[in-house]
C-alpha cells in the first residue's frame, strides 16, 4: 500500500541530494527528502568549501550568516616536498563544520517546499509500471517518478536496483581528520597544506574554523600508502617540526579522529538504474575530484545536473533523462576530473610535485590563477567548458 506519492523520491541529504531537491522544488515539482540520519549529523569531511562550491551554494540560496561555523578563507601556503612554502592568494573560499553546514543547507530545502523525513532508512525499492516505489522505514511505501539516490559511496539504492559494479571497490582516497581547538595565529589566518613525500600525491591538511579551531587530516591515494597504516601516521605527521609550529604549541585536540573513503570515478555507466528512473549524484555517482578528494562542488553540480535533466525530459521519458544527466556530466564534471587524474599523476613523485609547485609559484599571474584553478573559482576544464562557468557566474573575466 502507498503511503506518500510525490514526482520526486530524494534519498540523502547531503549537497547533491538538497541541491536537487532546491531545483526541483523551486519549479514547481513535489519532492520527498529521505536520510538515515538524524540532522543535524556530523559527516566525515575536510570541510573546505571551494569557490565552486561557495558559488553554488548562493546561487541555490544559502546563506552563509546560517552556518554556525562558517570561515572566510583568503590565502593558502602550500609547502612543497623540499620543504619550500609558498603561499598562494584565493579567490572567496570558506571553511565550515558539516554538521553546521548540512543542516543550514536542508532548511534551505524545507523552506523551498520539500518534505524532509530525516531519521528513516530506505529498505526496499522496485521500479513498477513507470514508477519508482521506495519502501521507507517509518514511512512506508513513497512512490514517485524518479528517484535520486545521493545516498553515498556504499549507495543502498545502486544495490537495490541491481546496479552494484566492483563490489571490492574501496574509493580512489582514503582521508583522515581530526578537529582542534585554540590553534595558532598562521592556522588560524589560513588554509595549509604540507605534501610530503612519503604522503604524494596526497597531502595534510589544516582549515581554519571559526573560534580558534581547525579541521587538521590528511589524505592517501590508495594505491601508494596502505590506509592501515594512516593510524599510526598520525602522531608522526602532528610532531613534524613545520606542521607543529603552524598549529601552535596550545593547540588541543577536540575530538577523536575519523576517517573515510573518497570515491572518484568517470564511468557514466554510474549514473543511472531502473531505465533512467533512478539517478544516482555525488559519492553515489563517484564524482569527487581525483586532485583533491574535494567533493562538495561536485555534488552540488550534480545534483543540480540531474534535476535539470529529469524536468527537461518530464514524467515520461526517463530515458530522456537519463542521457540529458549523462551529457551533462560527460563534458563537464569528466572532463574536469580527467584533467585533475593527469595533474594527481604528475603530483605522485616528488620531482613532479616540486615542479608542479615551482610553476605554479613563479610569476604574480601564475600564483593568482593558479590559486583560482585549485578552488574552483572556474571549472578545472575551463577551456573545454566555459559555459560552465558563464552561465553560473555571468564572470568574463
């Protein structure tokens, strides 16, 4: 038996999934927002918002007065493998606690009209007679036309539809966190990161927060150090004399350190189940940046993406829908995670990341735009997609 029919069954409530349940709820359509958790709800993250991000986040109506923890950044000081720091001008950028962020981000949602029901797990899902049916602990059956599964990672809905691809697959990063408090005056002024060489291409990380705090971690492409042993990294990365001295001798840890799993693959085969009635956005779809590990712009990209595209193709053409929603990411967010692989590879030996950073450090111009390309200020595949970027910003610069 139906318990609730809506036109759109949303399930996470992460940026990608509030994202398009924003869009879709602001023309017009009936969304039902399911989570899991309960929110607010902390989420494993380095907590760095790109200006991609921060741009997009205003444009889908945040407001960032809301966000508790919410950080304006300007500067990062990238310190290279042989111990050469140079720091790099940014374009607006920000930190915030996910916990803070994510639920500021779903009140959006509910005053866009979206019906949230937080703290109920989805159980089962059929697609029958054109009609995708979620089985919602708590709930009951929601039926809808589409569903978008912004659900993470381990997606329940891509093993539900049958679409469950390299059941082994563990992500392309795995990442590593930690919050501290009373921090330094220079972790407190700016966002740092320290490649080391036995961490390249990875890197370690402190964000400044608001109130003296800071999101330290650090993260591991998979296929150098094993994640075993990022554990026992820790106290040993902390005591390094260059990352110590930034962090301050009165720095105090908050809380206990958690780690996850950063997922970055280009397979539009990813993207869909149930004949185009279920789309999957985010880490559901494996979208976050191989460079980085950064994730939040993506998400909100393509969540917003995969709304576009089921109310371009309507209640009846989910196969419209989906081939719109894989245009879409095809020549944009693959093209931009392509380039960013290329850039991971050079950046996994020392002599290649030393140059990378000498390059990007040796005229006014190349550190101001390279510090614009590292935070999104536009697309990583500017020059194959400025559309992207002109139609959100309206920026010709």
């Amino acid at each position: 038996m139906i318990a609730e029919t809506t036109d759109v069954a949303v399930v996470g409530g992460g940026p990608a999934g509030v994202a398009a349940a924003i869009t879709l709820a602001r023309s017009g359509r009936e969304v039902i927002l399911v989570d899991k958790a309960q929110f607010p709800r902390d989420k494993c993250c380095g907590d760095g918002i790109t200006t991609g991000a921060v741009r997009r986040y205003a444009a889908l109506g945040l407001d960032p007065s809301t966000v508790a923890s919410w950080q304006r950044v300007d500067e990062v000081i990238l310190r290279s493998p042989g111990g050469r720091t140079t720091a790099f001008p940014l374009p607006p950028v920000a930190v915030a606690r996910r916990v803070d962020l994510d639920a500021a981000f779903l009140d959006v949602a509910l005053d866009a009209g979206v019906k949230v029901h937080d703290g109920h797990a989805v159980t089962g899902g059929q697609v029958t007679n054109g009609t995708v049916v979620l089985d919602v602990d708590g709930v009951g059956a929601v039926a809808a036309r589409y569903a978008i599964a912004a659900d993470g990672m381990w997606s329940p809905l891509r093993k539900l539809f049958g679409e469950e691809r390299d059941a082994a697959y563990l992500g392309h990063w795995h990442a590593f966190r930690q919050y501290f408090t009373n921090v330094g005056d220079d972790a407190r002024r700016a966002m740092w990161a320290w490649f080391e060489p036995d961490v390249i291409p990875g890197y370690v990380w402190s964000f400044p927060l608001a109130d003296g705090a800071a999101n330290v971690g650090f993260g591991l492409v998979r296929s150098g150090v094993p994640t075993g042993a990022m554990k026992s990294m820790w106290p040993e990365l902390l005591a390094r004399p260059h990352i110590a001295e930034v962090l301050g001798a009165g720095s105090i840890v908050e809380a206990s350190h958690k780690a996850w799993p950063i997922p970055c693959d280009r397979d539009v085969d990813l993207l869909a189940a149930g004949g185009g009635r279920v789309l999957f956005v985010g880490d559901a779809a494996r979208l976050a940046d191989p460079l980085t590990g950064e994730g939040i712009a993506q998400a909100l990209e393509s969540g917003t993406e995969a709304a576009l595209a089921i109310l371009r193709a309507g209640p009846t053409d989910p196969a419209g829908a989906e081939s719109r929603y894989g245009a879409a990411v095809g020549r944009g967010l693959n093209l931009d995670n392509g380039l960013a692989a290329a850039l991971s590879r050079v950046m996994a030996s020392r002599l290649g990341a030393e140059g990378a950073l000498r390059i990007a450090a040796s005229s006014a111009w190349t550190s101001r735009h390279f510090g614009r390309w590292l935070v999104e200020d536009y697309p990583r595949a500017v020059v194959a997609t400025p559309w992207r970027w002109l139609n959100l910003t309206g920026d010709k610069r």
